[in-house]
C-alpha cells in the first residue's frame, strides 16, 4: 500500500511539472513575430479575416490640458460610432484604446509605449502636444501618429520616416494670425508670458515677430512653468513699461491662475490668447465680465458641408457643441485612418498594418477622386468607391486634410472673440 501511494505521489508530481514545462514554453512563443523587432507594430495575424481593428488614443484626460483631452475623446468617439455605422473599414469593426497622457512628457512616452507594445495599436491619434516624445517609440515600430493639435514648427522636420502627421495648421501660420490681429485690435506694445515647452516658445517667437513686422514692439517675453502657485515675478516683470495687452500662450489649469492673478494685482486688463486657452473653463474660472471683448485664435474649420455635419452629429450626440478647439480635427484623424485601412487592402494590413495606413493616408485624403464628407453616408460612399477602385478624396470636418510630404495640413486659423460669456467666432482665415 505504502508503495502503491509513493508511486502515485512521484506520478503526479511528473505530470504537474511536465504540464509547467509545456506551458512555459508556449508562452515564450506566443508572441513571436508580433513584437518590435522586425518593425511591425500590430499583431498581424488578427488583422486577417478579423472582426474588429483596434488604433490608440494618446490625449491629456488628466492635468493642465485634461479639459482639451476629455473633449477631443468625444471627437474620436463620434468618429468611431460613425465608421462603424457605415460598415467599418473592410468591414471589420473599429475600435479605440485611450491611454492618458496626463500633460506631462513622461507619462506621454509610457502611454506610447503601451499603445505599441501592450495594445498593438497600428496608428494613434494624439498626442495633443510633444509628438517629439511620442515619435522615437512609434515611427521605428511603424505606428502612425496623427495628432489634431501639436503645433509648433519643428513638427515638419521630426525625423520619423513619415508616420507623424498632424490634422491643424502649423503655428508658423497662427503666429501671423495672432501677431498681426493684435496689432488690428488696436494693440501697439505688447508684452508675451508663455507655458515653458516647445508650443509656447514657438507660438510665442512667431507671435512676436509678426507683431512687430506689423508696426508694434514687444517690450518682454517670459516663461513660466505648469503648477506653480503664483506666477507674480513674471507678472510684475512684463509689466514694466505698461504694454497695451498681454499675450498669454498656455494652457488653461495654469492660465486660469496667471489671469487671476494679473487682474488682482492690477497690471493688466487686456489680454489676447491662442489656442491653448481656447476653452470656455478660463471665462466660467476668471469670469466673463474680466474678458469681454478679449480676442483670441485657434483651429478654424471651412464653412462646409462636412463642418456642418460634424456639429450636427456632434450635438445630436452629446446635446452641447464642441466647449473646446480640435474636437473636430481628431475626429478627421479617425476618419482618415479608417479610409486608408480600407484602401490598403486586407493584404497590406496583415503584412504591415502602420506601414499600409501610412502609405494610403494620402492617397484617400488628397486630390484628386470624388469628393467625401464627414457623414455614415459619405463613409458608406467611400467604403464602396475604393472597393470599386475608385479614388476618393476625403474633405474634413476641420477643413481640406490635404497632407503634404511632411504630413501636414493648411487648415484655417480661427479669430475669436469673449462675448457675452461665450467664446463667439468672428471669422476664419487661411494664412499662408
């Protein structure tokens, strides 16, 4: 007996390690070919007679720009709920993975590594600012990124083998915008308190160039930086010499805090914004009567049938309008990526899903083809033509996203105005 149990004992022993060996060593395989060193970026073999896609978010849902973040992600929803409803990109189903950014370069960098190498994303869209952080992780792993907002210049020159683009115009083009409105507003000296990053340096040199080209004088420029408590050193610093207005290029979390403390120590009334103060949070935080008639720039959209659509479907949705800029941009991105995976082909997704939306997100954004707009039917209408083999062109909520060889877009530049409350457009323009 005693024999007969000390047999079964040792038996049951082989087979629970003989099952742990095996297991071991199928999880060391399980992966293989689906990681970053042959520069694919999703697992490929899911793409193939797959029912669903899945593409990244990278947004700001926490921290000075999270007001932005949690707005844009309804752009991207509303993008995704449309696609689908109009069959899906070789009719797989489209699906989005938000990881946050929180604001900060670092938690940027994880979230893109997570996207790349934990979700499998094939393209992202996002970040909203410093694609510098995100690119060195997605562009060697093939994942397009499309931002709807990183504007500054540098972006054109980034070294990322074409898988960055952007959705908004450069801020070369908003610089002049701002500089030269306020200059048109009446402003002859001015003084700039820009957010310590690449946006607001940037922003901040083209701004002050085109005012003064204009015929004004920019008697100071200082940086300051996210989550301080005062901001007063700067404040009192840029007061010397009584500037006509401030041009204040940030964010709204800490802005909301400078604009405070500006108007309490009485050193400025007269403010001018760009579109990272955009945001309806900075009149209901400092009040509407302390900004009523402060002008301001930001992402503008063409008045055409696919904007009209886009705010349509945007209210019918959520049962407000856009409270933030770049919603609309966002939502091209989906779109965009959406179109170019139909266009590619489910070939060319399997083989290198980042690879074939990059390489066809010009060929279904770009002239020449017929015309597509932001709506289920004009979706509908492109999922048909490119399965037809026709060309399609499509023609974005935010404007025309034509991307040029860098992966940028000339989209109008917003002017807008605090009025009653309420941030009013007063026109939009197409700068060169």
């Amino acid at each position: 007996m005693k024999k007969r149990v000390l047999f079964l004992s040792l038996l049951f022993i082989f087979v629970c390690f003989l099952l742990l060996w095996t297991g071991c060593g199928s999880d060391e395989g399980a992966g293989a070919g689906k990681g970053t060193d042959e520069g694919a970026s999703a697992g490929v073999d899911d793409v193939d007679g797959a029912d669903e896609i899945t593409i990244g978010a990278l947004l700001p849902m926490s921290g000075d720009l999270a007001v932005y973040g949690q707005h844009v992600q309804k752009g991207i929803n509303l993008a995704v709920k449309q696609i689908n409803e109009a069959g899906g990109p070789l009719g797989m189903k489209l699906d989005v993975v938000f990881r946050d950014c929180q604001t900060d370069p670092t938690a940027l960098r994880d979230g893109a590594e997570k996207l790349v190498n934990v979700d499998k994303a094939p393209a992202i869209i996002g970040p909203m600012i410093r694609t510098d952080v995100a690119t060195p992780v997605t562009a060697p792993n093939h994942v397009v990124v499309i931002s709807p907002s990183n504007t500054p210049t540098w972006v054109t020159t980034l070294d990322d083998d074409d898988y960055t683009f952007r959705t908004t115009a450069s801020d070369a083009i908003q610089g002049k915008v701002l500089g030269q409105l306020a200059w048109e507003c009446g402003y002859e000296t001015a003084a700039i308190l820009y957010i310590n990053d690449p946006y607001g340096g940037g922003l901040a040199e083209s701004t002050s160039e085109w005012f003064e080209n204009s015929g004004g004088k920019v008697l100071g420029m200082a940086a300051y930086d996210p989550g301080e408590v005062a901001y007063r050193m700067q404040l009192n610093e840029l007061a010397k010499g009584d500037p006509d207005v401030l041009v204040l290029i940030g964010y709204p979390e800490s802005g909301v805090v400078i604009l405070r403390e500006a108007l309490s120590a009485e050193l400025f009334d007269e403010f001018m914004f760009p579109d990272g103060m955009q945001s309806d949070q900075i009149i209901t935080d400092v009040g509407g009567d302390y900004l009523e008639g402060m002008y301001g720039t930001g992402p503008g959209a063409a008045e055409t049938k696919s904007y009209e659509n886009y705010l349509i479907a945007y209210e019918e949705e959520y049962g407000e309008k856009p409270a933030t800029a770049y919603t609309e941009n966002a939502y091209d991105g989906v779109v965009a990526v959406a179109l170019a995976m139909a266009a590619a082909g489910e070939e060319a997704l399997k083989e290198d899903p980042g690879m074939a939306i990059r390489d066809n997100l010009r060929v279904v954004s770009n002239p020449p083809g017929e015309e597509i707009t932001a709506s289920v039917d004009g979706f509908k209408q492109a999922f048909k033509l490119i399965g037809q083999g026709e060309a399609i062109n499509y023609e974005g909520a935010a404007g025309s996203i034509d991307f040029d060889e860098y992966g940028d877009t000339v989209t109008p530049i917003l002017i807008w105005k605090i009025e009653g409350g309420e941030i009013v457009p007063v026109k939009s323009v197409v700068a060169d």
